[in-house]
C-alpha cells in the first residue's frame, strides 16, 4: 500500500506542474491581438547591390580550357539563350556573350546567377541574326574523365533541369543526415561503437558529397573550402574510400571467410587516412596523381568486396548480400567510368551520390539487422537464464517476479490473489526405486497437468526440485481450494500414462491467500509453505489452507506414506 500511496502522490503533483503548462498557450493566445490583414509581411527594404559577377583579371588567367558555342545558321533568332554548366568541381567559370560576362564558383553560390543552383549558368538574348558566338571557360579538372557538362537551350527546360539536380543532390544530403542522426541515437541507447562509428562515417560521407556537389556553399559557404576544392575532395575522398571499404568487407563477410584479411583492411585503412591528411600538402601534380590512384583504389575495393560476397555466399552466409547490394552501384559506377560512358559524365554527381546514399542505406539496414540478432540471442538468453530446463516452465527467479506482479496488481485494483505451493510426495523414493529417467518423467506429468489448469503457463513455476507453484491471480482461497483438489486428483490419475507398475504419484498442496494488509511476497510464499508441511504431517495427498487445522480440511486422507 506505501508503493500505491506514492504513486497516487506522484500523479498529483506531475499534475499540479503540468496544469500551468498547459493553461499557458491558451492565456498567450488570449492575449495576442488579432491581425488586420490577411498577409504576412517579411523582411525590410534593403540598399545591398546584387553580387558582382564580373571576372577580375587573375581569375581569367586561371581559366586554361574552354569552348566556342557557335550560332546556328542563320544567326541568333532572338530569343533567350540559358546556358548552364555542370560537374565543374573547383575553380572559376566564365560565361559571356557580347558585352556580357559572369563569373561563378560552385562553392559560393553568392557568386552564381540565382536561377542556377546545381550548375553556373546565365540566361542572354542575342539579337536577331547575330553570329557572335557563346564562350565557356573552366579551370584545368583534376582528372581527365571529371569534365564539364554544358546543357543550352530555352531558360525553362534548363532551369528545370538544374532544379532537378539540386533536389537529387539536397536529398541524398538529408537521407546521409537522417540516417547519421538515427545511428547515434541507436549509439545513445545501445552504446554499441558499431552505431557511433556508422555516426562518423556518415558525417564524413556528408561533408564529401557536399564539397563534391557545390552544397557546401549554398546559400553562402558553410565550409572552409574556398579555392582549395581539389584538396578538400582528394583527402575527403581518401577518407570515404577508407571507411566504405572496411565497411564492404565487413558487410560482404571478408572477415569471416579470410580472418587473416583483417590486419591487412586495418592497415589500408590506416594508410588511406594518412594520405587524406597529408593532401594539404600537395602540390597540383601530385595532388592529380593521388587522385588517380584514388579512382583506381576504388574500384579495387568495389572488386574484392564482390568477391568476398560471392565466397561467403557459397558457405552459406546470406548476410553477405546486404554487402553485395551495398557495394553493386558503386561497383556499376566504376566499370561505366572505365568504359567513358557519357550518361556517367552527365550525371557523374548525382551518381555519385545516389550510390552512396544506397550504400548509407544497406549498411544501417546491416546494422539494424544486427542489433536486431543481438536482441534475438539476448532474449533467447534471458529465456534460457528465466526457464527450467527440463519442464519448460519459468524457474524461481522468475516466477517470484511474476509474483510479484500479481500482488503489485492485485493491490492497486483491489482483487484476492491466491497461491499453491506444490510438493510431490516420497519423491526420493521414486528416484531410488524407479530411476532418475522416471523422475524426470514424473515431474515432467506433473509440470504438464499445472499448465493445463491455468490460463498462463508464466503462473507455474518450478521452485527447484520436486517443488512447484500455482499462481492464481484474482481468485479467492474458498475459489481455489475445489480447483487444487482436482488438479491434486488428476496428478495421481495421470501416474498410470507413465506405465510403471507399482508408481504412485502424489502431492502436497499448501494454499495461501495474500492478505489485504501486511502481507508481502516473502510472507506468503511463508504461509504457503508451512501450509504445505501441514498436508505433509497430516498423511500427504492433500490440500490445506493456510492457517486451518490439516486434518479438517484434507478432502482425501494420505496413504501415510
């Protein structure tokens, strides 16, 4: 009754703090004064210029390739022209026509046309039947394969277009984080590294693809790069290489199926780290060649962790398709690189991203899968640590917790709860005469005629030995004692399905009925169990209350036995 009588203090004065709460929006909206209009005005007048987009000297200096887009025959027709350029991964563009000319950075968004996001583009209108023609400019890429995609045509199939890759873009971005966001709180309730290192490499990935995509500086730069672009993707890189392929032969079962490999993944591991931070320090050639041997690093590691998959596959481990799945765009993407496919080059960020944003995914679904076997093993665990071998039945431990459940509940709703303490008579004996097979068989019949005459099988449990316990939840000892007698009744029926002649099986029953007032578990299984010795001391074979006379209420005498 004390633990009931806190609680009921506990819910008033939750109630008493939350009440103030709840009433203080509703005061707040009382008090706010309607408004006038039907809209919702932002923001001031503002004397700011628009971002200068001309190109100052040294940054046309810088600007070695480029391209001529001729007028088509006959001249410019007049209307508007948009021109957009993609896949610029650092430096300067610069796009002009006549007296027109722009400079854009993709890691600045401050400096591009407003109406281009995913690209540096600019709309012009040539006049009627002008020949001059449109000039694109670029900074030196990196790597020969990572060029420029230029796309012209009517302002809003162009535009259209670039809005579509901002929003692949933005998207795998925000899965990365959400997913990021999840592991760590899997990492905070789990305290399994595995998450908080899927945290790491997530965030990673994030700060990768956004360097890569130009979204690290959109609306305005929110990271350091600046013009060190190149450097930032290379080490960035480096890093991403590292953990996805540590990752992919984990997942593909590597480790599994060559644990030997395992020193050799740390190692190329640790040294990708190293090269990610001793990129600063390049110069532009080697900085090239890193970036090379990068791509072809890649595509090795998309290599081996196939065939690690493949190999795990065939010793029957099927784990390793979440690897496989992980791994096959990334791998796909790659052979298409080699093979100098153009959609590739088109669409190289958005591939990009798109199959990391895949590989984020099949490795929080590995981990999940996971923690979910870890779950499943600690739950059988539990079951095993909380049931009695042989019977099936909860052991003491865990019946005294189911107890004390049933009096918590009994208590605050205010119903009888009632309990049998249960002892087979002379069990010694049946052992020492009949084997300990038929003993295990006898208190197998005897687990087996419990259940049957209860609702749930966690109200029987075996105490240890030949000791059992009947809980009967919301039943009353006048209740209980008629359905004891006839379970006590079918036990020593159910002696002769065991086809041993001369067995007799027989309990001993104490019934105890929890008190309304200061009686706790410890007293009642006490009562119950002195109420046993009762019926032990009075013949054996037979029910008694505890606290009544054992010969009064023996509705069956022992044999003495």
């Amino acid at each position: 009754m004390v633990i009931g009588g806190r609680g009921a203090k506990a819910r008033r004065l939750a109630g008493q703090m939350l009440l103030p709460l709840l009433l203080l929006p509703l005061a707040t909206l009382a008090q706010t004064p309607k408004p006038d209009r039907d809209y919702l005005l932002i923001g001031a007048p503002t004397a700011e210029q628009a971002p200068i987009r001309a190109c100052p000297p040294e940054v046309l200096e810088r600007l070695g390739d480029g391209i001529l887009i001729p007028a088509p025959a006959g001249g410019w027709s007049g209307a508007p022209q948009a021109v957009d350029v993609f896949n610029v991964f650092a430096g300067e563009v610069m796009i002009s026509h006549g007296d027109r000319q722009i400079c854009g950075n993709m890691q600045d968004a401050r400096t591009r046309d407003s109406r281009f996001r995913a690209g540096i583009g600019m709309v012009m209108v040539p006049k009627p039947g002008d020949m001059e023609p449109i000039r694109v400019a670029w900074e030196k890429p990196l790597k020969a394969r990572f060029i420029p995609t230029l796309q012209l045509g009517a302002p809003s199939p162009v535009q259209q277009v670039d809005t579509m890759r901002l929003l692949v873009r933005t998207a795998c971005i925000a899965i990365a984080i959400a997913l990021a966001l999840s592991a760590l709180m899997g990492f905070l309730t789990t305290r399994d590294r595995d998450f908080l290192v899927y945290t790491l490499a997530t965030a990673l990935l994030v700060v990768w693809q956004a360097v890569l995509s130009g979204l690290s500086g959109y609306p305005e730069p929110w990271l350091p790069v600046g013009s060190l672009a190149s450097w930032w993707m290379v080490s960035a890189s480096a890093l991403g290489i590292g953990v996805m392929g540590w990752v992919s032969w984990r997942l593909c079962g590597g480790l599994q199926t060559w644990p030997r490999s395992r020193p050799w993944v740390r190692r190329l591991a640790q040294l990708l780290m190293v090269l990610a931070l001793v990129t600063p320090l390049l110069p532009w050639a080697g900085l090239a060649w890193v970036a090379a041997t990068l791509d072809h690093a890649f595509t090795l590691v998309c290599v081996l962790a196939l065939v690690a998959g493949i190999a795990s596959l065939r010793r029957g481990d099927y784990q390793a398709v979440d690897g496989i799945a992980a791994v096959a765009p990334l791998l796909l993407m790659a052979l298409a690189d080699i093979a100098g496919s153009r959609e590739l080059v088109r669409f190289r960020v958005e591939a990009v991203q798109l199959s990391v944003t895949w590989f984020l995914m099949m490795y929080a679904y590995g981990l999940n899968r996971r923690l979910g076997n870890l779950r499943q093993q600690r739950d059988e665990m539990r079951q095993l640590a909380d049931t009695d071998a042989l019977t099936g039945l909860p052991n003491r431990r865990a019946g005294l917790r189911q107890l004390e459940r049933h009096m918590l509940r009994a208590r605050k709703d205010g119903l009888p709860l009632s309990i049998g303490f249960l002892d087979i008579d002379l069990f010694k004996q049946i052992n020492d005469r009949f084997g300990h097979e038929v003993g295990d068989a006898v208190l197998v019949s005897v687990a087996n005629a419990l259940l049957a005459a209860v609702r749930d099988r966690d109200d029987v449990i075996r105490m240890g030995g030949e000791e059992f316990l009947v809980l009967l939840p919301g039943t009353r000892a006048e209740v209980a004692l008629p359905r004891l007698e006839q379970l006590r009744e079918k036990i020593a029926r159910q002696a002769a399905d065991l086809h041993h002649d001369g067995l007799v099986v027989t309990v001993s029953i104490g019934l105890a009925e929890m008190l309304a007032q200061g009686d706790d578990l410890t007293a009642l299984l006490r009562r119950a169990d002195n109420a046993m010795y009762q019926a032990k001391r009075g013949g054996r074979d037979r029910v008694v209350t505890a606290g009544d006379d054992a010969a009064a209420l023996s509705a069956t005498p022992g044999d003495g036995g």
